[in-house]
C-alpha cells in the first residue's frame, strides 16, 4: 500500500510501515506525567481515529520540555503517518509546542498578524488589553496550515519530511477546544490520510450474564465474518459486546451493522439493556415515558443511589416520582410504615422486608412500579449475614411484588453498584415485556 | 550526579541526562490504543515515583506487537533510569513482555520450575488443571529478579545494560495486582535507584471557595520556601492545594510539612474540608460519629444522591438514618407532607420549600441534623426559574433552619454535584463550630 499525504507533500510518498495507515497521540504537559492528570484526551482521540480507519499505534506523553518535546516528534515522525499533538499551545513559557514542531521541521515561526488581531479582539470583547505574553500564540511554524482559534489558541497542522512525509496536527490540551477543533478541521484531515473507509464500533450494553456466558453466544455469531470485529470489555457492572465495522461512510457503516446488533441482542434473549451511547437508565427512562408510567424507590443499602441514578438523565422527572431512603431499621418504620413485627421476625435484609417496602412505597407515591433494595454492602456485617447479601424487590403496577436475593461479590462501592443495577435492569426487562 | 543501579550492573555507572533520577511508564495493550480503556495505571504510577523523588519523563503506551514494544523498551532505555512496564504478563499468545524484555536485553527465555509449580497450585486450588498457555507465565528473561504472583501474573525487575543501564521493571496491567507488587517488591527497586530521599505531596481539599481566591491566601504563605512545591487543581466541586515536601523519609516528610498544613488550613478560615486521602463524605461522617449525632435528608434535585454519597462511606450507618427522596412536587406532600399550599405560593424550588423539608424529616426521622434541596438542574426549567437555580437548607438539632440559595453554573451532572458538595459542605462547617 502506497499513501500519499497532502499539499504539503510536494508528491513525496510515504511507505508505511503499518497497514492500515496509522497514527500516534502526543500530550504535551507536565501534569500529566506528574500523575496530577489522566490522559483522557489520548482515549478520545483513539476513538475517533478508530472511526476513521486509523490504527493508534503509541500514544506518548511529555513534560514541558522543548528536547524532550522535538525528541518525542522526531521518533513518532518515524514510525507513523500522523500525529496528533495535544497540549502546550497556551501563552505562558511553559507551552512549547510551537516550537517544537517548527525544531522538527527546521522551519521559522512567523507571526500571523490576522491571528494577532483575532487574539487582541477577543481580549477587548472582555473589556481587557491583550497582555504582551498572548502574542506568543500567534506565531505559528511556517508552512502550517493554521486553524483558528475556538478558545484562546490558534491550532495548526503541518506536513514533516524527514524521515518520511509525516502530518502533524497540534491542537490544544483542554478537551472542550480539541474536541471543537476536531470537528472543524482535524476530520478532513483524517480522511486526507485514512481516504473515506471508516469504521464505526457498535456497544451492546450487555448486564445480567457473565463474560464467558456472553462469549459463548455471540462468538459463533460473528466468527466467520471478515466484515466484523469482535470484542468483550468487562465493566463493574455490565459487559459490552463491541462489533466494529466497516464501510465508505457513517451511514453505511451504521446500516452495515444493524442486522447484527438485532441478531445478536435477541440471542441474548432480552440481557441486552442498551445500545451505544444509551446508559442503562436512560433505556428505562424512555422506556416508562413511552408507557406513561412512573416508578418510586425505598432504598436501605443505595441510600437513594438507584433513585439518583435514574435523576442523572435529563428529563427524568416524567418518570420518576421520588421514594424514601431507608437506611437505618428505624426508618423502615418511621418512613414507609413497616411494622416493627416483620423487622424483628425477619432482619431488615431480608425478602419479607425489602417486599413490604416496594409494596408501601408504591401505595404512599401512587407510582405505577416500585423498587425496593436491602443489602450489606461490608465491611461491617447485618444479622451474621455474609457481605454482600443483597435483596430486591420490584412492585408491579398491578401490586404484584417480586423478591431476588443473591450474594454480590465485590468491595462496598462495587456491591452497591452492582445492586443498583440488578434492580434497575429488573424494571427495564419487566418494561419491555408488557411492551 | 552519578547514580549506581543495582547488582545485575557489574560495577557499571550510569551518566544520567536527568536529574533526579528519571523514569518512563511503559503501558502495553491494544485496548488503550483503540481507546477503549483510559491509563489510570500510569497516573498511579507517576504519583508513587513522585513520592520517592524520581521524575516520571515520558508516558508511552504500545500495542500487543512484539516489533513495536521492543523498539518502544530501546527508545525508553535510551532515555531514563526506570522503566516500569504495565501489562502483557497474561498467558494469551497476545502478552509479549517478557518475549520483549528478553529481546531487548537480548537474553534468552528461562523457564523456572518454581513458578511452574506455583502456577499448577493455584489451578489446583481451584479445582482445575492448569491449561498448557499458562506455562508461558513462567519463562521469564535469563538474569532478571523474580517477584512472585499476587494474582497469576510472575512478575520481574531485570537491568538491561545498552546503551546506559536501565532498569526494567515489568508487571501485570491489572490494577490491583500491579499495586500490590508496588508495595511489595517496586518501592525497594525505586530506592535503589533513588535512594532514600521521598517527597510527599500533602493535599488540603478546599470547598466553597473559588481558585484565584485560594490562591491569593496561600501563594504567600509558601512564595519564599524552596523546600515546598505548591500547585492547584481546580476539580468539579473543589479546589486541590497540593503541597509536595521532601525528606530523608515519608514519615520526615509528612512532619515537616504538618505545620503548613495547619498554618494553610487555619488561613483559608474553615475551606479545608478534608486532608490528604479523606473525602468530604467522609470528613462528615467521621465528625457525626465522633459528636454521636445523625444526619437525615430530603432530596428533591439530587433525588437521593446525597445520601449515597454519605453511605458510599464504610461506617456510614452509626450516622445516617435515611430520609425522602421528593422528585415529583406530589412526592413532597405524599412523603413528608408539605402542604399543599406552601408549594403552590412558593413553588418547589423555594427556600420556604426547602426549609420546611429539612425541618419535616428531621421531625419524621428523628435525626440530629436534616440536609434539604431542591433546584432546577436542566436542562429544562421549572416555573421558569433559571438553570442551575438551587436551594440547601440545613436545620440544626436546636431545630432552627438555616437556607441557602445560589444559582449554580455547570450542566445537569455539575450542577447536580455542586449542589450536593455545598449541603454536605455545610453540614462540615457546622459541625466543626460545634466541636
């Protein structure tokens, strides 16, 4: 495979050592290598690329330094036909990407007086002189294509020759402006590179099965398919099934996979909670405003964490009436009425309690579906039962309540996570029987 | 400078390009690359080797590819002190670190009966037998250090000696387990390298107040001191005072830097919610137990999340006791019987509301201290009150009620954790009055 880059090639052609074409992300900053920081520009920007075609073959950070700044270019500039720089183009000393890049390149920085006057203009909308340090910002290598700025910093792009034709992009590290940018200017860029084949990775939201279980099904699915790449990604609570296709556009790619994330969610047999960037809540959130229903909480072990999760979407309030949180035994009696009786025969994690309270939180609430949650979440225990016992309930809109219990292993947040889920994913496949 | 690595160097002395001494995290795993995993473990990594005075100088993540992770060990070795390797100790034909370690050194493979059988008991544990691919885990490169598993993963320190002698620290990607060897086996290799001068980063957790405000008191406290390193992180709902101090020891420098934690913390006047590791959430708790009050709340915005934010904390249950979660206006009367009168002249999100809330589940819960809030979290509005428009309410055990209103910036998810941080946060403040 033979790629050419851009204008700035001047007909060079790069023999690249990856197929297909392949790129590193550079972040520029001390924070990060400081661990005051986590790179999570590097993650976005590999998603992207990915959609695009493009295999992320390094990522590699770097402190303000402009040595170990050109260093870092240098050996990327060797290996891939793009970078991706992140970082260091602010006004202060400490940003040095502009120089780094014209170092690489053995090129001039030239100020741009059209960026000078677009930097000053926007100090003066503040009501503010530009102060001197800013003029920094708009010197840029010569040859660079410039981006104008979003924020405060003009970003550029520009083509290094030795050792092979290499596109360098620098945009700024804060990621509001790098993810404007990219949109602007950088996908095109891309595409220069990459051409229009782009892959586009479909997320089933698998909860309720394990990793193998899951495997075990969907791996003869998509075993023969070259078209399809398939991969598990085991989270706190849920596995994503993730199927990455291609295709010459979005669109194409998106229709590509449909079939398939239908096969495979029905091979799942109703374990699939969402699709893509759907969270599990939002599902349910949709999923009771679609039925004109409404659900309430009584939570001892969450401590309102179910309900909370279920506010998290916008526009919950249609669907979600509110509930009571039930931590102490008092206040199984105190605020939803459980006799104190059923609390003394059975303990309050138990099946008898934890249905009491779905059933008398739907009655105070007059919501149409009721959750209700007990638990111990460690380290301490409740009544000698192990960690990790966790009981729910689900009251029906026509007062019939159903009771799981099962022992969750994990640490607290992850026992109480998971239980949050089990519950919630509880409601979602009831909803989508009575569909 | 001069530096002497450890005995597998043979006498040989290192001219360091760096000092401190420096090193370079080392990542391994196409899941980082294809951006479905961010690096947490280098952001962990940088911080311990902060700690014991060594500059982290480069972040560098690969693929599982043989050719490219033993170019990114030469170029690394080539440049600093330390490599620490993350992941790729697995037994899949897809974990090549020790293959790449082995190449780099140019040493062969060594299979050590010890781990063999080490490895065969762990299956037997668990009532299996060992599959043949986890042989692999137990060749590891002639001359390198053994540590042994915590999980499954051998892991292993070796020196490579070209160009300079670097020392190769290898262990597995999984969290828990690479910190667990840290403890056990890394910190005295660090040591080794940087002898035992640590530096510790004491963190004052701010609430309530913005960043150049906090900055203004405490960049005079500290401008004139060469022995205290002071940076801000400005995080969601606070702001990070990171004080860094060294020492011949961590205990040294966790008393040297004692007495500015407290001169910072007396002059920010009560901002300093929490210390170091401590959490907010767990500040409050610890200052309820220690009084023996307890804490009730009625949530309409955060719908309960303040509460499982108070008991994501161990411990939790000898102070909270639980409350409402009053989403829906109806749910206000329905659960802690608002009248219906107060909400319709004032409407929900109102201090009358609010306060009379925090005072009803007080009274309902029988708790110490009621926590109350209602606000407009967006993106749409209610009785046309702007976004971010958000109550607190906190009634005493002396049963008087003190409001707070604010408009809150950010988006559904800020404003929903701001809100919750400035009632916690309050909470904090009066208790510490009442010490």
């Amino acid at each position: 495979m033979v790629v050419t880059l851009g204008p700035a090639t001047d007909g060079l052609v790069l023999e690249p050592t990856h197929t297909p074409p392949c790129a590193a992300v550079l972040s520029v900053g001390s924070e990060l290598l400081l661990g005051d920081l986590t790179d999570t520009n590097a993650t976005w920007i590999s998603q992207r690329l990915k959609e695009q075609g493009v295999a992320v073959v390094h990522h590699l950070a770097v402190r303000d330094d402009l040595d170990e700044l050109v260093a870092a270019l240098r050996w990327l500039a060797a290996r891939v036909h793009l970078v991706i720089v992140g970082g260091g183009l602010g006004p202060t000393v400490d940003d040095l990407t502009r120089e780094a890049v014209a170092a690489a390149a053995d090129v001039a920085l030239d100020e741009h007086p059209e960026l000078v006057e677009r930097i000053a203009a926007r100090f003066a909308e503040a009501g503010m002189e530009m102060p001197p340090a800013n003029l920094k910002q708009a010197r840029i290598p010569r040859g660079a294509d410039v981006f104008p700025p979003v924020g405060t910093a003009p970003a550029f792009a520009m083509t290094l020759l030795d050792p092979n034709p290499t596109r360098v992009v620098a945009l700024p590290g804060v990621p509001w402006e790098l993810k404007q940018l990219w949109d602007r200017h950088v996908v095109a860029e891309v595409t220069a590179i990459a051409g229009h084949r782009v892959t586009v990775t479909r997320v089933l939201h698998v909860v309720g099965r394990g990793e193998s279980d899951v495997a075990a099904v969907v791996e003869p699915m998509v075993g023969g398919r070259d078209d399809v790449t398939l991969a598990f990604l085991a989270r706190s609570s849920e596995i994503e099934v993730r199927l990455t296709v291609s295709a010459d556009d979005r669109d194409g790619a998106l229709a590509a996979s449909q079939p398939l994330v239908e096969e495979v969610s029905a091979a799942l047999e109703g374990a699939v909670a969402a699709v893509d960037d759907e969270s599990l809540e939002q599902a349910v959130i949709r999923q009771l405003i679609a039925a004109g229903q409404t659900i309430a909480t009584a939570e001892s072990a969450t401590a309102g964490g179910i309900a909370a999760r279920l506010a998290s979407v916008a526009g919950a309030s249609a669907a979600l009436v509110g509930g009571a949180v039930v931590y102490a035994i008092d206040a199984k009696h105190d605020l939803l009425d459980v006799p104190h009786e059923l609390l003394a025969a059975h303990g309050s994690v138990s099946g008898p309690v934890t249905e009491e309270l779905a059933r008398r939180v739907k009655q105070r609430t007059g919501a149409d579906w009721a959750i209700a949650v007990t638990g111990v979440a460690g380290p301490g225990t409740v009544d000698d039962l192990p960690v990790g016992t966790c009981v729910w309930a689900l009251a029906h809109p026509d007062g019939e309540v159903e009771v799981h219990t099962r022992r969750i292993p994990g640490d607290r947040a992850q026992v109480l996570g998971r239980l949050g889920t089990a519950a919630i994913d509880l409601l979602r496949r009831r909803l989508a029987m009575t569909d």
